[in-house]
C-alpha cells in the first residue's frame, strides 16, 4: 500500500492562520508616531533610555510592517508551486525581528555601561513628558495587539516588541522622576540597562523558538521516542522507519513515517486498518494533535530493498 495521508483537517485548513493586519496596521500607525515623538524627545534631552526606547520603538514600528506584510502573505493560498503558501513567512519575520532586538539590546548595554561611569546632563522634566507621551501609546497598541497574541509567530513577536517597548517607556519615567527629585543622572544609564535586560532575554527566546522551527526540530511538547513506541504498539507494526516531525508553521506540525507491517497483511485488508490506527495515533495521543500525517505502509521486503532509509 502506498503512502496515507491524514488531511483531517486539511492542509488548507490546519492551522489556519487568522487575519490580524488590521489589529497590524493600528499597532504600526501607533508605534510610528512613537518614534516621532521620542526621537524628537532624545534629541532635546540627550538621554540615553530615551534613545534606546527610540531605537527599540523604531524596531517595534519596522516589526510591525514586516508583521503586517507577513500577516498579508499568509493568507495567500497554496498553490502548486507553493503548496504550504506562504505560512512559514511568519517564522522567518519573527527570526528577523528578534536578531534586530538582539543587536538593539546589545548595544544599550554596552552604552549604559559607558555611561554609568560618565553620566551626562539630561532634563528630567523634558525627559518626563516624552516618557508618558511613550507609555500611553504603548499601552493603546498593546490593547489593539492583546487579542491575537497567542495566534501565531508574527502576532506574538509583534506583541512582545510593544509590550517591552511599553516597559521602556516605564523605565524612562522612573528615570525622570529619580533625576528630578534626587539629581541622580546615573538613573538615566540604569534605565537604559533596565530596557537592555527586557529586550535581550526575549529576543534569545525567540530567536530560538523560530530557529527551531527552520531547522524542522521536532515540535515542542512533541516526544518522538515516544510516537515510534505507540505506532510499534499496533497490531501487525514490525517496525517504524524515517519517522521525522516538523513544523510548517504556528499550529501546523506536521509528521511522515515508514510503517513496516506482516506481508499478510496486504492479501487479508488488514493493511487499510493498521494505516487508519496508525493516523489516529499520531493525531490523538499525545499533547501536539498531528492531523497532518503521511505514513507509507511496506512490506519487509520493500523495506530491506529501500536505500538511505532511516532507522529508528
């Protein structure tokens, strides 16, 4: 028997990414006019936590666009060129934005440092007002982005940009008070290391998770040990070969396996049935439901004759 694909649901529909560009579109206008507002503050004031929510911010509003942008190319369909679309554009759209993150986070620490041994006169009251003017608009785009978060890569590297961002603007506030009221300027360098350490952990995090997923590890949650275990549990399954899972994108994990089961099997039907229970398995048994499998049902001989086959 040849190979058996479980498309329940379908490729289409598994995983079927939501469309969030509005929800993109207000959180990018949000965070542009953020930019503006706090570049024109870091100017006037010369602080660095200032600047570096600047440059954070500016990651955020270009994030955004390359979110928005994804978010529009993932809804586009498959085709037989493209069979998955372009659902993995959302991976490689949080990869980017977490790699810009990481250098942003760098180079605040490495600033702030600078700093702490030279701190410069920065305005706390000018510095004040641009802080508030930052955490307000943070906090209306992480309202608008709150909702999707979960859904997928691009919206949770999306949220997580404004909500730092946000943090940011918190630190750059505390920052002006501690100088207005204590004349203490190291706080302006603190507050830039303060930004730094949100940044910096999340961005690794996510760097990760998405290199991950472009690297086709095996889903998260997912004990593959365990899988080839349960489908040898089958009855009249000998042996379980090429067994690999990935992940296409969010919600979307896939699987493929040789399925080596009695020669018998083919002349008394049992092969059609040890496929559904096998497909069943894989896509009810363990914590990451794989409803998209393709499992190829051999004999023992096509198995032995079969080169660069995988053993597990």
């Amino acid at each position: 028997m040849g190979a058996g694909h479980d498309h329940t649901p379908s490729a289409e529909d598994a995983g079927r990414p939501g469309d969030f560009r509005r929800k993109l579109a207000i959180a990018f206008g949000i965070t542009a006019l953020i930019v503006l507002a706090q570049a024109t503050g870091a100017w006037l004031t010369g602080s660095l936590a200032l600047l570096t929510d600047t440059a954070h911010a500016l990651t955020d509003a270009s994030g955004l666009l390359v979110a928005l942008v994804a978010g529009t190319l993932m809804l586009r369909p498959p085709s037989s060129r493209r069979t998955w679309g372009f659902r993995r554009i959302e991976v490689m759209a949080a990869l980017g934005q977490a790699a810009i993150l990481l250098l942003v986070g760098a180079y605040t620490a490495v600033e702030g440092i600078r700093r702490l041994f030279a701190p410069p006169e920065v305005p706390a009251q000018e510095l004040l007002v641009f802080g508030v003017i930052g955490l307000v608009a943070n906090l209306t785009a992480i309202a608008v982005l709150a909702s999707g978060r979960s859904a997928n890569f691009n919206m949770r590297a999306a949220f997580l940009e404004v909500l730092n961002d946000a943090l940011g603007s918190v630190g750059v506030i505390v920052a002006a008070i501690v100088m207005a009221t204590t004349g203490y300027l190291r706080a302006d360098a603190i507050a830039g290391l303060f930004i730094a350490a949100l940044i910096l952990p999340r961005a690794i995090k996510l760097l990760r998770e998405t290199s991950s997923v472009l690297m086709e590890f095996t889903p998260k949650g997912l004990d593959l040990a365990a899988v080839h275990e349960h489908m040898l549990s089958v009855e009249h399954v000998r042996e379980v070969h090429d067994l690999h899972a990935s992940t296409v994108a969010t919600g979307l994990p896939t699987l493929t396996a040789h399925v080596v089961v009695e020669e018998e099997c083919f002349a008394d039907g049992h092969a059609a049935e040890v496929l559904a229970q096998v497909k069943e398995c894989v896509a009810e048994h363990f914590d990451v439901a794989i409803h998209h499998s393709t499992i190829q049902i051999e004999t023992p001989t096509i198995s032995e004759e079969e080169p660069g086959s995988v053993k597990h």
